[in-house]
DNA sequence: GTCTATATGGTGATAGAC
DNA sequence: GTCTATCACCATATAGAC
C-alpha cells in the first residue's frame, strides 16, 4: 500500500483525509461521491480510481484508518492516566468529547444499515473493537479490582457510550448548563455515585 | 377536521396510521412517499390529497398523533404508580420498551434536521414536551422531596433517555444478555445507586 | 379520493479518452 | 489520475382527467 509522502499515495491519503471530514460529519448517508469530489476540486468519476468498489470501500477505508487513530490514541492516554476508574473515564469522555468524530447512534442506526452486508460487517466489528471493547475493559479490570459491583462490562460500556454520545446527539430547548466537559464529568460521576441520597 | 368512524375521515385515518408505522420504524428519510403508497393499496400521488403541501407536512400529522397518544399513556401510568422515583423510573421504561415508536437518537439527528425549518422547530418542540419534559418533571418532584442530589433535572432527563434509547440503538457483537426489560431495571439501579460498591 | 402522465433533480456507477 | 459523456434509477412533486 502506497505511503504519504512517496508522491504515489499523495492523491489517495488527500481523498482519504477530505472523505474522512465528511464522512464523520455527516454520515455515509449523508454525503454523495458529488460532495466528497467537489471538495477535492476534481469531478465525481475521479473518485473511483481510488475506490473501484465504489462508496462502499471509500467508507471502510476512511473508517478503518480513523478507529485505528482512536484506538491508539485511546490506548496511549489510558495508560498514562491513573489506576483508578474514575480518571480513567473521565480520560476517555474528554478524548471523545475534543477528537469528536464518531456519532455511534448514527454510525450504528443509519451508516452501517445502509452499506453492503460484508462490509456492515467488518464496519460493525472495527466499532466495537476500537471503541466498545477499551471501555468495556476497563470496567472489567475495576471489578477484578473489586471496585464496582458485579454489572456486565458490556452493558457498561454501552451506557457509558450512549451518555456521551447523547451529549453531542440531542439538543433540548434550553441547553445543558455549561461546557460538555463539565457535562461529561457530571455524567461520570452520576454513572459512578448514582444520583439518589 | 373530519374524525375516524364518519365515513369522510377514514382514508385520512388509514393514512395515517400506516404512514405513522413506516416513519416510526424507519423514519422519516427512510421511507419514501411511494413505499407509504404501496401499503396503503394506492399511488403514490393520491398522498398529495392528504397531505397538499408534501411529505413532511405529513411526517408532522403523523408525529403530532403519536406524541399525544405517548403522552397521555405516559400521563396515566406515571399518576397510577408509586411514588417513588425508582418505581415511577421503572414504569416510564417499560412503557417506552414496549410501545416501542420513538428512535430519539434518529429522529434528532436525522429527521428533524431534513425537515423544512418551521416543521423542524415544532416537531424539536413537540418531541420535548412529550418526551424529556415528563421525565425531567420525575426529576425534579424527586429532587423536592430530596430523594435525590442536586443535579440539572433536565441532563437528568436526557441522560435517561438516552440510557433507554441505546437498548434499542445499538447492537453489540456478544448481546446484552437477557430481556430488555431487565435491561431496562439494571440500568435505572446503575442510575439511581450508581456502580461503584 | 384516486388515477395517469410527467417534470425535475439527485444518486451511484461505467466507458473510454487523455 | 483525472477527464467528459452518459446511464439507470430513485426521489418529491405537479397537472389534470375521472
């Protein structure tokens, strides 16, 4: 596979990193091969030098490239982050919260129904592998810690997700007070401590 | 307006009823005028007899219906339950399990976003106050009678939401074991006494 | 209330030249 | 690598007959 920087691939990784800006903002649904060209400055057929197969791959390869970024970077930042659970999730809400892109309730309800059976497949499995799996396992070693009570990792993980993910998805009447990061740490807590008494 | 069982409103009624079907299952961008048509037995510009200015004229009849009828239910049920928050908790999950319609997640971020920008605003209205303002008012009663901490009954009321909107949202590779309703109870404990032991 | 016929525009995709 | 030209298809919507 060609490397940037070896003026073969320069082409490629620029249709990448335009697709990629696109694709998170708005979704696979969302953006047409016209959008993703016309920000390139070439025309639409270009785009399928790049991905023969057609939309379908250009997702998957922007998708792959950007979970691999994130799982690394996730990776990285837990584990210079302290033992305890707490700072561990609130490292994990700021990262997701600053480096944006992923809309899981989007991604999960809209993107991946629409795209080819194979390729939703493989979609749905780097998600889970790069964004739900580090999450879960962290809730995982806090139990073998004894430090939470014996709930799923999984459905952990799940909420903890959905509550992020809800932060940047709905927007009510009259906005949550405040920055997400303090949303996010009210949130960590509330999931933590509980809200009763 | 003509009312269902006097002969002159029925085709509206069917009409409504089907298209209410298709649009909460998949949407409004996920269904198409033609596919509401072709279930109802008709072509697809008969629609236009019913809804004169289109299709999202049509989606907001639709949603305006099932709101009112949500929320109302909701309404009983909540006056008929305990007086607890946890109770009260538990009987607004099983409701939104079991009546199913509403895709929060969906609908914020794709079909009130491709309405035309009045229908949007009060479909975004309509939404929050069938939906987020019942729950935030269970917040807010509990938080007088200092069941609960001090925290925003509205983040409250989204945070729940979404808890309940992502047992439905997302699917896991290894599923979240067991019945969603007693999904629905976990998550309400892990909201109410939180995880940490 | 519902029909046929049609306008208009967007979409992903292919063929073949340069 | 990118172009022009074009295809087939789907969408919402309108006009006017019955």
């Amino acid at each position: 596979m060609p490397q940037p920087g070896t003026r073969v691939g320069m082409a490629r990784e620029r249709v990448l990193q335009v697709a990629e800006r696109l694709f998170m903002e708005r979704g696979y649904t969302g953006v047409s091969m016209r959008e993703i060209a016309d920000a390139l400055g070439i025309k639409q057929p270009a785009l399928y030098y790049h991905a023969p197969e057609g939309k379908h791959q250009l997702y998957l390869a922007v998708l792959e490239r950007a979970l691999e970024r994130h799982r690394a970077e996730l990776h990285t930042r837990i584990a210079a982050s302290d033992a305890d659970l707490r700072a561990q999730l609130r490292v994990v809400v700021r990262w997701l919260l600053h480096s944006v892109p992923f809309n899981m309730a989007r991604m999960a309800q809209i993107d991946i129904p629409a795209l080819p059976a194979a390729t939703a497949a493989t979609a749905s499995m780097l998600v889970w592998e790069a964004l739900y799996l580090p999450i879960a396992q962290l809730f995982a070693n806090a139990q073998a810690r004894h430090e939470i009570r014996a709930l799923d990792p999984t459905m952990l993980a799940g909420a903890a997700v959905a509550l992020i993910d809800s932060l940047r998805a709905y927007d009510v009447p009259e906005e949550y007070t405040g920055p997400p990061e303090l949303i996010g740490d009210q949130l960590i807590d509330m999931l933590l401590d509980g809200v009763l008494i």
